[in-house]
C-alpha cells in the first residue's frame, strides 16, 4: 500500500522538526519535502506533488492564505490541511473558503495531525474540536460561514498600501518608485491582494476602494 505523501510548509524551524519527529514514525506516512513561505509550498507541490500540505497561515513572502488558494486550485489533488495557533473566525473561515480540507490549532494534541492526515487522505474533512466549535457557534448564531469574514482584514499592510495606491489611479512604476520597491514586487502585492479580495480588474479594484471608505471621490 503506498504512502501519504505528506509536505510541511510552516516558517518555524522548530516546528517542523517537531512535524517530521511526529509522523517519522508514522509506517504509513512518507515526509517528501519542506517549505518555509507560501511561495516555496507553491513551487515544492508543482515539484513534488505531494498527497498533503501542511499548511501554516502565518508566513512570510506569500502566506498561506494564498498558498492554499493557489495550490487548491493549480493542484486539486494535493489536499491541504491548515496549522495555526489561531482558531477564531477570522482565520479558520477565510482559509476553509480557501479550499483547505482540514483545520488544526498549533495547541491541539499531536496525535491529532496523523489522524487529521489520513482522513484528508481518504477524501473526508477534518476540523479539531476547537475548531467545529467555530463553525457550531457560528451557525447557531445564525452566521453565514461563507460569507461572514473580512478579506480586507488578511491583507498585509503593504498590500493595503498598494490597494490605496493602484485606486487612487497611480502606475505600478510610479509605487514602485513611491516605496522604493522594484516594478516586479508591487506586481506581485497587486496580484496577491486582488487574489485575496476576488477582484479581476481595475475598475473593480477602484469600487471596492470607494465601498471601503479607502479613496473617496
């Protein structure tokens, strides 16, 4: 019987040493590689092809929003589980919409990960207790789990930034020289912001500034 495949993206090196001490002695459980931002998650699923991503939320260059995001929808068959201390609306909604199959807090046991794994595996879901009770309270409170977060809130900073200046009609070389970055990184926050927002175009960008109280006319 072949193994899980299994990828740990996570920015803490000591985490993923824990990770990899955890399932090593998994005998049905294969650890293929590690990354340690959403872009490297991004380039070692496209290069390894692994069965699960462990996902952690907060990390540097491109989160793990987006990462879940991307590889959910460049590689449907790899499955990511998302790993975080955070276990509130905020995150565990947006990162479900994301198309992650499972949800863990860093706090949950860690028998709990083996567990989580094999049943993304075999196509189930798997949320750990801390996190249904998210999704319990919310529905009692009448919450639509879809809709009920944010986006705006998991823009970082500078891509706020550059959302504010891309509205107010600026040219990308004219931020990049305005925030002293180069034309290709401001490309990279614009399509990552308008990822994380659903927006395809500028003129939708523009309105979604305006609703938002960013610009005004």
């Amino acid at each position: 019987m072949p193994k899980i495949r299994v990828l740990v993206a996570d920015d803490h090196t000591i985490v993923r040493h824990g990770i990899y001490a955890l399932l090593g002695l998994m005998s049905d459980i294969e650890l293929v590689g590690e990354a340690v931002n959403g872009r490297e998650a991004l380039e070692k699923v496209k290069k390894l092809m692994p069965d699960i991503v462990i996902m952690d939320i907060a990390m540097p260059l491109m989160d793990g929003l987006e990462a879940t995001r991307r590889i959910c929808k460049e590689f449907p068959r790899t499955k990511v589980i998302a790993l975080t201390q955070y276990d509130d609306r905020e995150f565990v909604f947006p990162v479900i919409k994301a198309g992650a199959r499972g949800f863990i807090s860093k706090t949950a046991a860690s028998s709990e990960l083996a567990s989580a794994i094999r049943s993304v595996y075999r196509g189930d879901s798997y949320l750990s207790p801390s996190v249904a009770r998210v999704f319990v309270e919310g529905y009692q409170q009448g919450i639509d789990l879809v809709k009920d977060h944010d986006p705006y809130k998991q823009l970082t900073n500078r891509e706020r930034e550059i959302l504010k200046l891309l509205a107010e009609g600026h040219t990308t070389q004219k931020i990049a020289t305005m925030l002293v970055l180069s034309p290709k990184t401001v490309d990279r926050h614009k399509t990552n912001l308008m990822a994380k927002l659903a927006i395809h175009s500028r003129a939708d960008l523009i309105k979604y500034a305006l609703r938002k109280g960013i610009i005004t006319i």
